[in-house]
C-alpha cells in the first residue's frame, strides 16, 4: 500500500506539501497539486481516513446504528444512506446492535474513537449514551423528545391497514403488537386499534417481544396455538406476517382464502413470497436518504428548516387478503 512518502517522492516534493494538498490544510501551488494527483493516481494512494481526522479534528466519516440487519427494512433504509452520504465524499460505519444497547454503547465509543463526523441512528432513543453525541439524526425509531429525526406516519400506517381488514369478511380478528417499548410500533397499534374500536369490530391482542425473526416465527406459532379459527391477522411487521403465512403452510391452512394476513413495511421479499404479501408500505430508502441529508447539512453547519419529518405511508394491494366485500 503507498504511504504519503511514495508520493511526495514520485512528485518530487515534500511530505509537508502533499499533506497540505490532501488536507486541504494550506496553500500549494497549481503545478505542485497536477503533480501530487498525477502521483497519488498512478499509485492508487489512499489517505488513512482516521489519521486525517485526527489532524484536521474533522473526518469523513459518518457512524450509522441499526436495530437488526437480517431484517430487509434496515438495509434498505442503509442504502439510502450510503447513496446520499458518498455522493458528498463520506464514508459509512455500520454498527449493527441486535436490539442490545451495550452493543450500542460499544458502537457510539467505536464512533467517538474514529472521529466521525455525525451519527444516525436507528435505535432507540431512550439511552443516556446518546448524551454527547452530536450531529445526531435519528430515523425510524423516533422518541418525542429527538431533536432531529425523520420516520414514516405509524398511526396512519396503522389506520390504513385496519380499514383495508374491515372492507373484507372477517371472523376473528387478531392484532399482532409490536415492542412496547418502541414508539413507532406503539403508535402503529394505536393506529389500527382506533379504526377497529370505532367500528365496533371484536379483536384479540397478541404481544410480540420483538421485530427479531425469531420473535416473529414464535408470535406465529402462538396466534395459532391460541386461536385456532382465526381468520385474519394484522401484523405489525412484513417479517411477522411472512411467518405467520409459513405457518398457515404448515398447517394446511390456505391464503387468502381461510387466512388473510397484512403487513407492515413493504420489504423487497413481501412481493415475492407465495402468495404476496399486501402490506403498508413505509419509504425505508427515503427515509434513510433524507436522514442523511438532514445530518449533512448538520456536520455543514447548514440550516435545517424541518427538524422533524414525518413521511407518509400507503397501502400496497398484492393477495394476501381476500376480495373486497360488494357494497
């Protein structure tokens, strides 16, 4: 691997000089800069990120915490991310929690030690290690009291997939609820709890410890074990329903036609799951997109209009729930 001295050498100038050329810390003549990006692309040098931000106290780095990766949600709001952020010149580090906050205080000293330049954060908000960890943008898992943060409407979310279950014949409801220590699954289940009481329609609450897939595999297995007839469900998540659907499989139990499932998300894998998956669609990409950009323009000293952005939700017909009822 090149170091700055090979390139100093090939262009026949200074260390000094080239540091100050890559770092942009002072001045260097035009000839002297054609020289130094003559050498450092016949050399294919790159600079040590970390080493550049100790010097100048400003990096090109930016720390991103995520819940859960194996869950497809969490990836695609990371893709948004990463397209914004290095189109600007910055690179990602991706610390991947598994819904355990020492992880994410392990993460966040990780970040502080390479000297990022802002944090997004897609974990819960509730934690006193977040206390000195500016810019910080939280995304999806949003607490009433974040500063900066953008996540998608829940309790409209939540209200749109119950008046999609109600327009169908239904039997026995069950509603799956997410985490309750989660403001955005709190708020999705008040969605749908609010339509279904308004209409006066019975229910059954199932509790779910987590969005984690082995969660959602043992929530399908209680609902059935409990509830034998039931007839419709409204998930919480994508992946809850796709296990619920596996179940059903085993079970010899048929979608739509004696299960209608919905879920939540609208990951890459809900269109092609048999059969697909109808769900509420948030915009994960989007979300992670313009959380990025609302940090850049934070780590930029840039104004920040909307410190708070709430993203719609829609809902996205595939065949997991049975034909509408004729009015």
């Amino acid at each position: 691997m090149a170091t700055i001295r090979d390139v100093a050498k090939l262009a026949g100038l200074s260390v000094a000089t080239v540091s100050r050329a890559i770092n942009g810390s002072g001045y260097v003549s035009e000839e002297s800069r054609q020289k130094i990006e003559h050498a450092v692309a016949e050399l294919d040098f790159r600079p040590n990120e970390v080493a550049r931000s100790l010097f100048q106290k400003k990096s090109k780095l930016v720390g991103l915490l995520l819940p859960d990766i194996s869950n497809p949600f969490f990836p695609l709001l990371a893709k948004g991310v990463e397209d914004f952020l290095q189109k600007k010149g910055y690179q990602v580090i991706l610390g991947n929690v598994q819904e355990n906050p020492e992880r994410a205080n392990d993460y966040l000293h990780a970040f502080h030690q390479n000297n990022v330049a802002g944090v997004l954060s897609a974990v819960d908000n509730d934690y006193a290690f977040y206390d000195n960890v500016h810019p910080l943008v939280f995304l999806d898992r949003v607490g009433n009291d974040s500063e900066y943060s953008i996540h998608a409407d829940d309790v409209s979310g939540g209200a749109i997939a119950a008046r999609a279950v109600l327009k169908r014949k239904t039997k026995q409801i069950i509603v799956i609820s997410g985490p309750k220590e989660i403001d955005r699954s709190k708020e999705r289940l008040q969605g749908v709890l609010s339509v279904l009481e308004e209409s006066k329609k019975d229910y059954f609450l199932v509790h779910s410890a987590s969005f984690l897939l082995e969660d959602a595999i043992i929530t399908a297995q209680t609902v059935f074990k409990q509830f034998p007839t039931v007839d419709t469900v409204i998930a919480p998540s994508d992946i809850h329903a796709i296990a619920l659907i596996q179940e059903a499989y085993r079970h010899n139990i048929k979608v739509p036609e004696d299960l209608q499932v919905i879920g939540y998300d609208d990951i890459p894998i809900s269109n092609l799951v048999v059969p697909p998956l109808t769900t509420i669609h948030q915009p994960a990409y989007e979300m992670g997109y313009k959380g990025a950009e609302m940090l850049y323009k934070l780590m930029n000293e840039q104004e920040v209009k909307q410190k708070k952005l709430i993203l719609p939700t829609r809902l996205i017909e595939r065949n997991t729930l049975r034909k509408k009822e004729t009015q």
